[in-house]
C-alpha cells in the first residue's frame, strides 16, 4: 500500500485559508441570526431578551476566534516556516473573499486568528490585511442602502408614507398624529434655517436599528449638495407603536450614536454601505466609531488603529501624560492632536487600593459587555502594540517603563506595549467645573447627578464619585471612565449613617460601627466631592436623594425585580408627548 503523500506548504495554507473563512462563515451566520432576532424582541416588549441577546452577540466572536485559533496551532505546529505559511495563507484567503459584500469584516477576523497564532507584535504586512482590499473585492452594490422619498404632497404625506412603509406585527398607535406631528418639527427645522435650500427629499437607511427599548430610523435631509441628520426613534408602549422624537440635528444624531452607548443591532449585507451612509450624517464621527457602533467592534479596532498610524505618519507631536490628577491605577497618556487617551495598567497600586491587575482588567470586561447607557466610556482592548520611540515625551516614557514594565519595555528605537486600552477622550470635571463660568459649571454638576441616577438604572455603582473619574464630552455630556472600583448596585448594601451615642463618638477620625466591604454610605458622598457653595446648592437642589441610602435600595429593588429602565438619548423636552 502506497505512503501517504506528505503534506506540502501550499496544502497547509490552502487548508488554513479554507478553515479560516468557514469559521468566519459561522460566526456571521450566527452574529446574523442573533441581530435578526431584534425586532422580534422589540415587537414583543422583550426588553430582558434584547439585553441577553446584546451580550450574547458581544461573546461570539471572541468564542469564535478561540475555537479557530485552537485548530490551527494544532495543524500548524509542524510547520518550518510559519511566518511564510501564514503569508501564502493571506493571498489564498484574499482570493476566496472576492465577491463578498463584507470583505473588511473578513479580513479582520484573519488578522485576528494568524496574529495570535503567531505572537505577532506592531504590523506584519505579508500575514496580515494592514490596508483593507474592500474597494477591489467586494461585490458591486446591487441597490442603494437607503430608499428615497420625494416630498410630493406636503411633509405630513411624506411622513405618512416613510413611516408606513416600515411595517411591524404590532400595529402603529397613532400614524396619522405622528407624521403630523413629525412635519411640524420638520417644516419649523427648515424655516429656521439661514440657507432657505427647499427639501429636495429625505433618504431613509432601508434597515431599522434596534437597540434596548427602541428602535431607530436612521436618514438624512437632502437640499441641493446639502445633507443632514434625520433619526426617528420609536417606542412599542401599550398601544402600538409610536414615533417618539424627531431628531435633525448632528448633536443629536452624535448623541444616539455615541461611543457611550451599547451597540445597534442593524440586519444589513453591506455593512461598509451602512457605515458610509452613516458617515455622510455624522462627517466629524470616525469611521471607527460607527463600525464598533453597529456592532462590529473587533473591525472597528482595527479601523481605530488605522486611523491612529494614518495620524502618527502626517504628524509630528509626541505622546505625552493626560490632563487630570494622575491615576493610582491606571497610566494614562495622549497626543495633543488627537482626542484619544490611553490607558496602561501599572505594576503596582499604592494605598488605599486593594485592587490587581486581573480585577481591573475584569471591571473593564464588565463594562464591555455592560448596558452602558450613554455613560460609560467604550474602551478598545489592544494588545502588542509597537510605536516608535522618539514619538514619546522622555518622562513619560521614564514614567511608563517605571510604573508599567510588565506592559511596557523598550526594543532598541521601538516602544513596545504589551496591553493598553484606547477611549475617547474627556475633559475631567474636576478641571472644566473650574475652568468654566458658573452656568457651564453649573450644568455640568446637574448631568453629573443624571449620570449617577443613569448609572443606577442600569446597575452600576461607580464605587469612587470622585469629580476626577468623570469626563465631559464635546457636546456637554457627563461621563464615568474609571473602572477599578465599579461595581453592580444590586451587590453594595446601602446603610444609613449610625447617629453617634456620645461626643467621642461623633469627634471620632475612624468609623466607631463595624463597616464590611460590600457598605456603602451615601450620606458621606457630598463632604468628598469639593464642590464650591453654589454648585453644591445646585447639586443638592435637584439630586439630594442620591445622598439617602433610601434612594439607593429603592434602585436595587426596581433592579431585582428585573425592570428595564428607560434612558433615552436625547432630552425629555424633544419628546413628542407619548409615554413609552
């Protein structure tokens, strides 16, 4: 009987190449099938369904890759040349992906799978995409993303027709008084406008973006070679479905499509198509964004990290320590020009910090796969990262291989990060409370207690309310980003403060009652955020109960009791009077 043949470069890479892509071929079968279930759930008021289903999405890949991963070291560890087995396996992958209308999502799933396999550190350009293909294999787009609706008949029968056409199995409450009320806010949108360009038509996304209790029409406003934002979000209340905002501004829009939001979940083939189509309402939004956004995170890294080498080759600034008090827990550094930050886990916390590396990275995990509510800050997970050492100011690097040596060494002219988290950044509150007059300071500490009651309702204590952990985004947004000591409401026990029986009891430096972990006291909060006289009135004018432990356990028994909470993405003024 013949030997077997034994098994050539080229069969392993052909072997490699096909596994790859079938195992990417399941995992969008699935993430499709997860997506699709959306508006079922939304139908159905199945708000616990949607959450589960949002983290059940967020696991799949990283599931996904592993299993790959797993199976190719198996097949692969034999192999004398790997590196240049993975590269002949990139070219056979790019040539079975010709003709797919989600080439860039493919290539982003190799790029995941060979870099692990092989431990790759910075950029490999033979075994990896570096610059997508997407322009010269994707399949040409048989239709536009979006329907086109001519304002034929006045706006209300324009309204009548867009909303109409999105059919649901629950029946609408009120079509007719909501597009007359969406043409009022329209036609008082366009007469106030300078320009007095005429509404050509209104270019609607085909696809309805689900996310939580709502679900959003996602288009634009076309006048002449003018675009802007039109998002329609709807409520499914008691009596059917209802349009319950009509939003037309680029704030707005920025706002439900915020990096502090959880995911849409959108059916779409051509995710490229939406995203430019999204990009053509929110031009200042990074392309980035917008992927991670439609829930394509692990692409919109990438597209992150392409974006961040595109701005290191055209500039020359130099990464330097971030604005704020320095972190006990956490390095953080940015380049001046670019409105990111990044965040390294120190090798060491001093005290009072109790914390370990493994628990932060834990914290940041939760919130990941967290209903983050349009609070807390997306962070990107990046792991060996190389940058080039002249691009950082020299104390900060002396800073970094000191504090941080188990994330950051030196390679000869290279700075090599071994794990880091990228986030949008924020001006702490801390600094822009006292670098602003008393209205915008003022201001801001009330979204600081709407972001705290925000963060209640979705289960989240911030543990340290510090104004140092909060930021403000460019639209005057209040956000949490520090992780170490958060945790889920449902876990703290909220306790009044003892009265003291005896002076010594009140003078006393340290708690005379027994404190466990898990306490929490909200009476004491206010003596630890050094707000000045009229902030603090202002604060406690409109958010006193969050110093009660009332308020507190209150929160906990809505939670337990498995009540989804709404928060919406826009102001309770720009309602339409429904009750969701």
């Amino acid at each position: 009987m013949r030997a077997a043949r034994p098994e050539s470069e080229l069969d392993l890479a052909e072997w490699g190449a096909d596994a790859i892509l079938r195992s990417y071929e399941l995992f969008r079968e699935e993430f499709n099938r997860i997506t699709g279930r959306a508006r079922a759930r939304f139908e159905a008021r199945d708000w616990r369904g949607i959450q589960q289903d949002a983290v059940e999405r967020l696991d799949l890949r990283p599931r996904s890759v592993q299993e790959l991963v797993q199976a190719l070291e198996a097949r692969c560890a034999g192999a004398a040349e790997r590196h240049a087995l993975f590269a002949g396996m990139k070219r056979l992958y790019a040539a079975r992906m010709a003709g797919r209308h989600d080439v860039e999502l493919a290539e982003t799933f190799f790029n995941s799978a060979t870099r692990r396999v092989l431990g790759t550190v910075g950029v490999q350009p033979d075994q990896e995409f570096v610059a997508s293909d997407w322009e010269l294999l994707a399949a040409p787009s048989a239709e536009p993303v979006y329907a086109t609706y001519r304002p034929e008949g006045g706006t209300e029968a324009l309204f009548r027709r867009l909303l109409g056409d999105r059919a649901f199995r629950v029946p609408w409450r009120d079509l007719a008084g909501d597009a007359r009320l969406a043409a009022a806010e329209l036609d008082a949108f366009l007469a106030s406008t300078l320009d007095g360009r005429p509404l050509d038509a209104v270019e609607l996304a085909r696809p309805v973006f689900f996310r939580n209790k709502g679900a959003y029409l996602v288009g634009r406003l076309r006048r002449g070679d003018a675009l802007s934002p039109l998002l329609l979000p709807l409520l499914n209340g008691e009596g059917g479905i209802a349009l319950d905002a009509v939003l037309l501004t680029e704030r707005d829009a920025s706002i439900v499509f915020s990096f502090t939001r959880s995911y849409f979940h959108v059916e779409i083939d051509r995710p490229h198509d939406l995203v430019w189509f999204v990009k053509s309402l929110l031009p200042t939004k990074r392309v980035s964004e917008i992927y991670i956004g439609l829930g394509y995170n692990k692409h919109g890294k990438t597209e992150l990290y392409r974006e961040l080498q595109e701005h290191l080759a055209h500039g020359h600034d130099r990464f330097r320590v971030a604005a704020g008090v320095p972190g006990m827990v956490m390095a953080v550094f940015t380049l001046p020009s670019l409105d990111l930050v990044f965040k390294v886990i120190k090798d060491r916390f001093p005290a009072p910090k109790s914390t370990t590396r493994a628990e932060v990275m834990r914290k940041y995990a939760l919130v990941f796969r967290h209903d983050r509510a349009g609070r807390l800050v997306d962070a990107q997970e990046f792991e060996h990262l190389a940058f080039e050492r002249a691009r950082f100011e020299p104390a900060l690097l002396e800073a970094l291989l000191r504090d941080c040596g188990e994330s950051v060494r030196l390679e000869g002219d290279r700075v090599v990060v071994r794990h880091l988290y990228a986030e949008r950044r924020l001006v702490p509150l801390d600094l822009y409370v006292r670098d602003h007059d008393e209205p915008g300071a003022r201001d801001a500490v009330l979204d600081y207690g709407q972001c705290i009651r925000d963060l209640a309702a979705t289960n989240t204590f911030p543990g340290d309310l510090l104004l140092k952990n909060f930021g403000v985004t460019r639209h005057g947004r209040v956000i949490f980003y520090d992780y170490d000591e958060l945790c889920p409401v449902t876990e703290c026990r909220f306790r009044d403060l003892p009265a003291p029986r005896d002076d010594g009891e009140e003078t006393a430096a340290e708690p005379w009652f027994y404190v466990a972990d898990e306490d929490v006291f909200p009476e004491e909060f206010l003596r630890f955020l050094g707000l000045p006289g009229p902030l603090r009135e202002a604060f406690l004018s409109a958010h006193a109960e969050l110093l009660t432990a009332g308020f507190w356990r209150r929160c906990q028994e809505r939670l337990r009791a498995g009540e989804v909470i709404d928060i919406f993405p826009y102001r309770q003024s720009q309602r339409l009077g429904h009750s969701g």
